[in-house]
C-alpha cells in the first residue's frame, strides 16, 4: 500500500526533521499519522524544513533525497 501512495519518484514538499539515527535524518509532515522519511547517511539540524523525492521504501517508513542534492550531501 506504501508503494502505490508514495511511488519512488514522488516529491514531498513541506518535511521537517524531528530525528537523527546512525540510519540517516528522519522527517515528517506535521499531522496526526504522517509518513516518516529517511535521509540516509546524513545528520541534519532538527525542526529543518525540506522537500524530498521517495528514493525507496521500508517496512515502516520511505527513504528520501532532497531536491537537488546528491545522496548523503
């Protein structure tokens, strides 16, 4: 189902980080039940806004890349 609402190639404006992990910078919408992305291998400040393209997908969140950078900028 995550696959179908969140295709790879699908852009998402208006995230904010909330989390860092050895996995990478996690991000969300704000809202009740939101998608969580990662942004693998990176640590960016909290409360950061982004705009991201879903690069992949786990059994609980998707992997994303920001607009215009490469992996792990």
């Amino acid at each position: 189902m995550k696959q179908r609402v969140y295709p790879t190639g699908r852009q998402i404006t208006g995230l904010h980080s909330f989390f860092v992990t050895s996995r990478g910078t996690w991000h969300r919408r704000l809202g009740s039940y939101p998608i969580q992305v990662v942004e693998r291998d990176t640590a960016r400040p909290l409360y950061e806004s982004a705009d991201m393209t879903i690069t992949g997908h786990a059994p609980r969140y998707v992997y994303g890349e920001r607009h215009g950078s490469p992996a792990g900028a």
